[in-house]
C-alpha cells in the first residue's frame, strides 16, 4: 500500500493562487528522531555544528516546542544520499 497525500484544501476567502503556495510542514522532535536515526543529543551537536537544519522556535523560553521544517531535513537526507551514490561510483 503506497501513502499518498492528500491535496491542500483550499481555505475559505483565499485566492487560487495562494493555495498554490507549498504546505509549510513542521516535524516534530519525535518524527525526526524517527526520520534520521539519530538521538535527541547527536541532532543537538550537528545543528551547534552547522551540520543539520536549525530548529524552528514555537514558543517562548526555553522549554519552549520546537520543530523542524521537514524539506530542509529531507534536503539534508538527499546530500547523504548523493555523497553515498558518488563514493560507491567512485570505488567501482
């Protein structure tokens, strides 16, 4: 069974063209976790190294929730991806 999104309604009072705008989607710290294999603390380290997308802010302080825009990680996923392809095609 393959998952197939579902189409963006169109809001009520919003032109056509506005609903042609991609869905901005936010990922929780437990679907990235899920997503990229890696721990709460190993995705902390990356991210102060400027090795992962930056969070995104949602509430004040600092227990405040967090998430991350989920075409930033899917990027971020793609590049490993590619460096895998082009070492495998390199030592060939």
């Amino acid at each position: 069974m393959t998952n197939v999104q579902q189409p963006l309604l169109q809001p009520t009072g919003q032109s056509c063209e506005a609903a042609k705008e991609p869905m901005v989607r936010l990922l929780s710290k437990r679907q990235l976790k899920e997503m990229v294999l890696y721990t709460g603390q190993h995705i902390q380290r990356l991210e102060d190294a400027g090795k992962f997308p930056k969070r995104v802010r949602l509430g004040d302080g600092p227990r405040g929730r967090v998430g991350w825009l989920e075409s930033e990680v899917l990027e971020w996923l793609r590049e490993r991806i590619e460096a895998r392809n082009k070492e495998a095609g390199n030592a060939t």
